[in-house]
C-alpha cells in the first residue's frame, strides 16, 4: 500500500465508543484506538487504526482507496516484532451508517484501516478490512 506511518494509542471519549462514531484529531497521523484490540498473538478483539485523509495535504491515508486492494499484505512492527495481515476487503461507509457497521463486532486478530474517502470526505469512509496471516 506504500503507507509506512508511526502510530498513536488514541483513546476514544465514553460517548465515542458508546455510538461507534470515532473522530481522531485533525493532525495527518495514525491513530490506534486503544480501547479496542492490540495486533498480535493473543489479540481478544479487532485493532482499528484511523486516519484523516487531507486534501491538497500529506496524510498517510491519503489515496488508500486506490492504493489497497484485497489480496495486499501489510505489515505491522511492534515491541513484539513483525505482524503480517492480508487485505480481506477494501469498501467505502457512509459515516451516518459506520455506526451500525459489521467492522465493530469483535474479530480477535483483525485489522481495521479507517479513514475519509478522499471523494467525499464529509460523506463516507474508507474500510481496509484485513485478516493475521500465520507466523512463519
């Protein structure tokens, strides 16, 4: 995907997690919502890392639509080492709808990428729904 970014532990509000609607601060970081699952052996929940995408500005999120597609790996480094994922799926949400989404129900080892679709950044998200390959 071309996408090599630092991450940042985020904790959502009460309110944030209560309606699954999650706004990271308006920075062109990665954010990890900590409340959620963490990558790797063990993981009771999925890990979800969001994004703005910036029009006319650098994020790492930018142009992800375009850039993912199923089938894609993707690497995670933490303390632990190195995670690989496979891209499962590549959709677009509406943002009043992201909400009620299937992304939200608890999948241990998966990896949720969200952020704004660049097209309709007020409108829908972008969802990189990927799955823990084995370790080798």
């Amino acid at each position: 995907m071309g996408m090599d970014q630092a991450v940042v532990s985020l904790a959502p509000t009460v309110q944030e997690l209560e309606l699954n609607s999650i706004v990271p601060p308006h920075t062109p970081d990665a954010y990890w919502l900590s409340p959620y699952g963490m990558p790797g052996e063990g993981s009771m929940n999925t890990t979800y890392v969001v994004g703005h995408s910036w029009e006319g500005g650098a994020s790492p999120f930018n142009n992800i639509s375009t850039l993912a597609k199923a089938g894609d790996l993707l690497t995670i480094t933490t303390a632990e080492g190195q995670l690989d994922f496979k891209v499962d799926d590549v959709t677009t949400e509406y943002k009043e709808t992201l909400r009620d989404s299937k992304i939200w129900d608890i999948v241990p080892g998966r990896l949720i990428l969200i952020t704004c679709y660049a097209a309709d950044l007020w409108g829908k998200n972008i969802i990189v729904q990927a799955s823990p390959l084995p370790a080798p």
